[in-house]
C-alpha cells in the first residue's frame, strides 16, 4: 500500500520549494495533494495596557484571515495548472492552537511533506508545524532539505538504533523502501548487550527482505561526537538520496536544551528524511 493523501502545510508566501517538493511526491506516488494554507495570530495575551487587547488581537486576526485567503488564492493559481489531483484548504489559529489544527490534518494523511524547519528561509512556525505534525498527527513526515529532485528513493538509508521510533519510521516508509534500488541499514556504535547483541540490524534486514527490500546492514564505529553528522557522512559515502529514522526519542524539551539527532538532523539534513514515532 503506498501514499494516497500526501499533506503540506503552508503558512508563507515563500515557501514555494516546499510545495515543489510536495506536488513531485504526489506525481510519483499518484496520490492526492493536500494543501493547508495558514495564517497564524501571534497576538501574546496580557502584553498590552489595560482595555487594548480586544482592538488589537481583532486587528491581528483580521491580518491572520487576510493573509490566510491570499496564500490560498495563489495556491490554488499555481495547483491549476499541475497534473496531480489538489485540494486546498486555509484557516487562521492563534499559537496556541496552532499543533492541533495541524495535528488534525496530519492524523488523515498518509504523509506529510515539509521543508527543513531551520535555516535562513525557514518560517517562523515551520518547527511548530513539524512537530505537530510528528506529535499530535502521528504521521510520517518528509523533511526535505530544499527541493525534491530526482533522482529520489533509489538509495535509501535507515538510521537503526533498535528504537521503538526507529521501527515506525520503517514501517511508515514501506513503499519507498520496496521501491528503492538499495537500502542500506546502518548501525552507528551498537551496544554489546543491547536486545540484538551480536547481530545488530539482522532481525529487521529478515523483515524487509521478505517484503522485497534490497536490503543490506553496516555497522559503524561511532568517530564523530554527533550521531547526525556521521549520518550525513555516511550518506554521502555512499550517495544515499534519502534517509529513514526515528523522531524524537527523548522529550522535545530535552532535545531543545541539550540537543539531539532528531533536532540536529532537522538542522543539518542534506537529503531528504522520513521521520515517524
């Protein structure tokens, strides 16, 4: 079973690679785009004096209403004239409410296409959306570094820690894995007496050969202090154009202080990356 309801959500004008790369996803899997257009209120309660805030949260979400139906408009303009089948859709929430509006759209779709959250050009709710879409969607996303090209898919690579993220990023990229020309399991630093022990990667290169993936394991010396960057490397080792792996396996919270490979691949991405949890 492949992609049917491919979503991106939109909340600027200039995130027109992002829909690129979302239409292209569509084409290759035949499926129907979904196009959520947002206009998100930053409007902070209790900021202003006494008596203000009805005038100018009605002031910011008229602003919201109107920039929401403007980027419609254009979306719509530009979908027209595509060979994919579209929908479009827009709605304005304050910040708040921003994960559950998103988390609403992203539970009904079989995956989610975003442009990397950081960065020079990256708008200011795109990790918002990301992580709604991962967190209170539960969907696979694709975060795609800037725009889809092709070749994509023929060498994947699978980030495999043994992680219970780990395994639902697989199994949510089936199609792409059975589709792929290779994929390359890769195991960085494995715990000796981990539950695979001496056999990192076997039981899920069993998984994937009876589903027809070309699969293979390598195991990895951890030689970088950063999972992410030895990822990165790897992928270009061996020109993989696509990587899998687990999203956040320790809280938001702590990966925002501390950091973590969900949030520095998110930052250093050089191909595109199908996370799920």
């Amino acid at each position: 079973m492949g992609y049917k309801t491919i979503l991106t959500v939109l909340t600027d004008p200039g995130q027109q690679k992002q829909l690129d790369s979302a239409i292209a996803m569509t084409r290759r899997e035949d499926a129907h785009l979904d196009v959520f257009c947002m206009g998100v209120d930053h409007t902070q309660s209790g900021y202003y004096y006494a008596g203000a805030s009805a005038y100018v949260f009605q002031e910011s979400i008229d602003k919201a209403m109107a920039a929401a139906s403007e980027l419609e408009e254009g979306i719509r303009a530009r979908l027209s004239a595509e060979d994919v089948r579209w929908s479009v859709d827009s709605a304005v929430a304050q910040v708040g409410g921003l994960s559950t509006l998103v988390g609403m759209r992203a539970r009904y779709s079989d995956l989610v296409v975003l442009n990397r959250p950081y960065g020079e050009n990256a708008p200011a709710d795109a990790e918002a959306v990301t992580e709604a879409a991962l967190f209170e969607g539960s969907a696979p996303v694709l975060i795609v570094p800037d725009a889809l090209k092709e070749p994509f898919g023929k060498k994947i690579m699978i980030a495999w820690n043994q992680s219970n993220e780990a395994l639902a990023a697989v199994r949510r990229a089936l199609p792409l894995l059975i589709a792929a020309e290779s994929v390359e399991i890769t195991v960085i630093d494995p715990s000796p007496s981990g539950p695979e022990r001496s056999d990192p990667g076997g039981a899920l290169c069993q998984m994937l050969t009876r589903h027809g993936v070309k699969a293979e394991i390598s195991v990895l010396a951890r030689t970088l202090p950063l999972i992410s960057d030895i990822l990165n490397r790897r992928a270009t080792e061996i020109g993989a154009d696509m990587l899998v792996m687990g999203a956040y396996g320790h809280s938001r919270f702590r990966e925002a202080i501390l950091g973590g490979a969900t949030r520095s691949m998110l930052e250093k991405a050089q191909v595109p990356v199908l996370m799920a949890r």
